[in-house]
C-alpha cells in the first residue's frame, strides 16, 4: 500500500492494465498450448493408425503372392513333371502284352517305380502347398525348399550357406516379407539373368538380418534402373523391404552378374 500511495496516478493505472492483460492472456496461452498439443497427439496416433493399416495391408499382399507364386511352381510341376510321370505310367501299362509273361513283368515293374516317383512328387509338392506355413518352419528351412525347388530344373547350381545363429524367437511378418523378396530376386533371375550359378548367404549379427543372392548372369546397369518388369521388380523389393525399416541394395553391371543384399532390422 505504502508502495502505491508513493506511484503516480498513470503508472498506476499502466500496472493495473498490464496485470489484467497478463490475467486475461495467460488462460489463452494456456488453451492454445493444449489445444496444440491435443491435435499433435491426434495427429501422431492417426499417423501410428495408417503405418499400422499400410503394414497390414503390404504384409497380406505378401501372402497372397506367395500363396500364387506356390500355386504357379505347383501348376507347372504338375504339367511337367508329374504329368509326364503319370502319362508314361499309362503308356507303360497300355503296352503289357499278357502272352509275354517275362516282358510283361518287367513293364509292370516300370510302372511301379514311374507310379511311385509320382506318389514322391506328390508328397514333395504337399510340403509346397504349405506355402507361407513354411515360415513357421524358419525362415532358413523355407529358403532351403525353395531352392532345393529351383535346382530340380537342373538349369542352376546353387550354394546357401547360414552364418550365424538366428535369434531363438523369430519374427514371422518379417520373415515372409524377406522370404517374398527372395522370391522376386529368384524370379528375375529365372527370366532376365541367364544365370547358371546362383550363391546365397544369410548371416544375423547386431540385431540385423542380412540375406545377400549373387548370379553369375548378364547383370545389368545399376546406376540406371530398366524400364521394364525387371525394373519395377527392384523398386518393389525396396518398397516391401522399407515397410520393416529395411532396405535392398543392388549392385550389378552388364556382362558381370548381380548382387542383391537385404538387410533388416531382427527380430
């Protein structure tokens, strides 16, 4: 009181309106301050929201195109392989000439052993039908059948080679997204490379999951992806591999082979 009585009428009158501006404009700092901060937070959580729908989104994509890329291999096999087996098998029973005893023993013994080769591919083909079940296997044993599918055309020599041991708990949404991408890099090997030796290494260290697939094929110009399949395959890889924080690095030049290498956050 005794500090007032001393100030002059105008500096007075300045403290009280400065006091009751400050009073007035505090709350509405306060107000704008949560209101910020509540539509960030919205905004994170919608954010959060859509990654998790795109992740599920791309991880479903995923199945079902290995799921087609199964039923392809399986269509084909079939064609090929076990139609043939099973036309011979036919063929082979068709020509039995039932005067002939010792020449019709060794034909049905022909048709016993195309008849059991068949019930062989059909056991093996069972274990593809699994498709992305494979995963629950590991993802090292699903590679294994995979390759082990892609060498019985006889057109590659391939080496896997598993450095490292892989964490005790895996991650299967990471696992199928890796094991599509090796599929993608396998299938354009199959159509654009004209490779015959094919060496994959996987290796975990650091919590990371490296899987590197090198060909001895035509290669290409890294620097300049193609404009065709090939090229968007590759942009797919990198795609697919982003939504797990991955990412594909490929190095390539014409007349020289290919080498791609995932690597991914693990688990």
């Amino acid at each position: 009181m005794e500090l007032l009585i001393y100030l002059p009428k105008m500096d007075i009158k300045v403290l009280v309106l400065v006091t009751t501006l400050i009073f007035l404009i505090a709350p509405a700092f306060i107000i704008l301050f949560v209101f910020v901060y509540n539509q960030r937070k919205k905004s994170h959580i919608e954010e959060k929201a859509l990654m998790r729908v795109t992740f599920e989104a791309e991880l479903t994509k995923t199945q079902l195109e290995v799921q087609e890329q199964t039923m392809q291999t399986i269509g084909a096999d079939l064609h090929d392989n076990i139609g043939q087996l099973l036309s011979l098998t036919s063929l082979t029973l068709n020509s039995i000439e039932l005067d002939n005893v010792e020449r019709s023993r060794q034909k049905i013994d022909a048709a016993i052993d195309l008849t059991m080769r068949s019930i062989k591919e059909m056991r093996l083909l069972g274990k593809l039908l699994q498709g992305d079940q494979l995963i629950v296997i590991g993802l090292s044993e699903a590679i294994k059948h995979e390759i082990n599918w892609l060498e019985r055309s006889g057109k590659y020599i391939i080496d896997y080679v598993l450095e490292g041991d892989l964490p005790a708990v895996n991650n299967s949404d990471k696992d199928l997204i890796l094991f599509r991408i090796l599929q993608e890099v396998l299938n354009n090997i199959i159509k654009h490379a004209e490779a015959t030796q094919i060496n994959l290494k996987m290796e975990y260290a650091d919590n990371l999951l490296r899987l590197q697939i090198d060909d001895n094929g035509v290669g290409f110009n890294a620097a300049i992806l193609p404009v065709n399949k090939l090229g968007m395959g590759l942009q797919n890889m990198n795609k697919r591999a982003a939504i797990v924080n991955g990412q594909v690095q490929v190095n390539s030049q014409p007349n020289k082979g290919t080498c791609i290498i995932i690597s991914i956050p693990y688990p």
